[in-house]
C-alpha cells in the first residue's frame, strides 16, 4: 500500500493540476464571474465570464492545439524501426493503456498504446535484445493489476517472449519511471538504452531520465501533430479533440517546467 506522502505527491501532480489547465481554468473563471454577479459587481462579473469563454475558446481550436503540440515533438521525430539505432535494451514507458475496470474484460488500449507495437516491432525486427516495460498504478487503483504488466502481456501476445521483458510496477509518474529504470540498469549493466513513449512525452521523458543519470536515446513511438492542409475559418471552430489535445500539450509543458524547478529534468 502507497504511504501517505506518496498519495499526496500523486493527488497534487494529477488532481489539483487540472485546475490551472484550459478547461478547470476556464470554469474557476465563469464560476468567478457569477458568484461577482450575484455580489452586483456587474461589470467584474462580465469580464470574468468573457475570459472564462475565451480562454475555452482558444484552448478549443485547432491552430492552438497544433502549435503547442509542434512545440513538444518537433525535436524528436518519429523513424522508422530500421532506422532506430540498435541497444541491447529499450525502455517502454507506462500511459499507454487503461486498466481492466468493470465492465471491462481486457485493459483498453489508448492513444499511447502506438509505443507498445513499436517496442514490439523493435525487438521482433532485431534493434533490441530485451524490454523494459515501467508503470504502476495510482494509489486510488490499488487493486487493478499494474500497467508494465499488462503492457507485457500484450508484448507477448505480439510475439516477444516473455524471458525478454522485464516489468518495473511500482512508477507512479516520469521521475519515479526513471528511478525505477536506473534501479535496473545498475544491477545489469547495460549500456545506453532506447527510450520509448509518445512524441508529446518525449521531452521531459528525457530530460527527465538524464537528470536520473540515464544515458538514453529517444525512439518516439508516435506523434499528435502531423502537418499539411492549410488554414481557414473552420480552423476557428471549437473541437472536442482540439482541447484534449492542447491539455494534453499544456499539462507537458508544465510538468518539464515543475520538473525543473524540482530538479528532476535537466
């Protein structure tokens, strides 16, 4: 069972975060707004609203999905598996799966799940000799099985043997991912190693894993922001998955720069 500072370290990292992204801010902002109405401040109350709506607004399209996106993956481009050097081990991170929840019969494979296939693909096609698979759950979730798991068994239902994937269960986030795989890589030895996640993750992943003193190379398993089309009016138009998407820009952006101040990335 996770002690209590750890509960507390991941209630504040994957909570009280949501309040400052778009959609908590937005609403902290109109509920301002309407409490500032109700107490006759007309005025004050109007313009908390308006902002509440135009930051939902902006968070909502396209355009700014798409630059916050571009900002994290333009560095670390996707390859090809023959292109991705070799390494005696890769280290897959966890995010990529939701667990077996009732009424589920078998973990539901999100967006990261693309980092899976690849790490599949690069031990089947020879880049690789072994896995390293991290992820637990959180402290909420203590009886679900844990995510490196579960990611391990579909490793080996894609035809990786299972005497290839190590399983670290007990990360709860990037740093303790990090730690966990550092934990490894001192009992074995092994020499650099290639980091898989998705492209949006790949930044404070590395940082995060070179300031752990892992020697690592990044293998983005998958992208967010592909380019081509061109822009027009629609581009303005709200979307559900604009505004997932810059969230999930935003919450990357912000977790390299508590990073750093926390001296967990470089």
């Amino acid at each position: 069972m996770a002690d209590g500072a750890t509960v507390m370290t991941v209630f504040l990292s994957k909570v009280l975060q949501t309040l400052i992204f778009p959609l908590g801010m937005a609403m902290a902002l109109a509920v301002l707004g309407l409490v500032l109405l109700l107490l006759r401040r007309h005025r004050s109350g109007a313009v908390m609203i308006a902002t509440g709506l135009t930051v939902l607004w902006v968070a909502s399209i396209p355009p700014t999905a798409g630059w916050l996106t571009s900002l994290l993956e333009r560095d670390y481009p996707p390859r090809t598996v023959a292109e991705t050097p070799r390494a005696e081990l890769a280290i897959v991170l966890g995010g990529a799966l939701g667990g077996a929840a009732p009424p589920r019969v078998a973990p539901d494979l999100g967006g990261g799940a693309d980092r899976i296939w690849f790490a599949a693909q690069l031990f089947r096609q020879g880049r690789v000799q072994r896995l390293l698979v991290t992820g637990g759950n959180t402290p909420w979730t203590p009886d679900a099985a844990p995510e490196a798991e579960s990611i391990r068994d579909l490793l080996v239902a894609w035809g990786v043997p299972a005497t290839a994937i190590e399983v670290e269960t007990k990360s709860q986030n990037t740093w303790q991912n990090a730690l966990g795989a550092r934990r490894f890589i001192a009992e074995d030895s092994v020499g650099p190693a290639l980091l898989v996640t998705s492209g949006t993750h790949m930044r404070r992943a590395l940082a995060t894993f070179r300031k752990a003193g892992l020697e690592v190379i990044p293998a983005t398993a998958e992208v967010s922001y592909t380019q081509g089309g061109r822009f027009t009016v629609l581009g303005l138009i709200p979307d559900a998955g604009a505004l997932n998407q810059t969230t999930l820009a935003f919450k990357e952006h912000l977790g390299l720069l508590v990073y750093r101040i926390l001296g967990r990335a470089e």
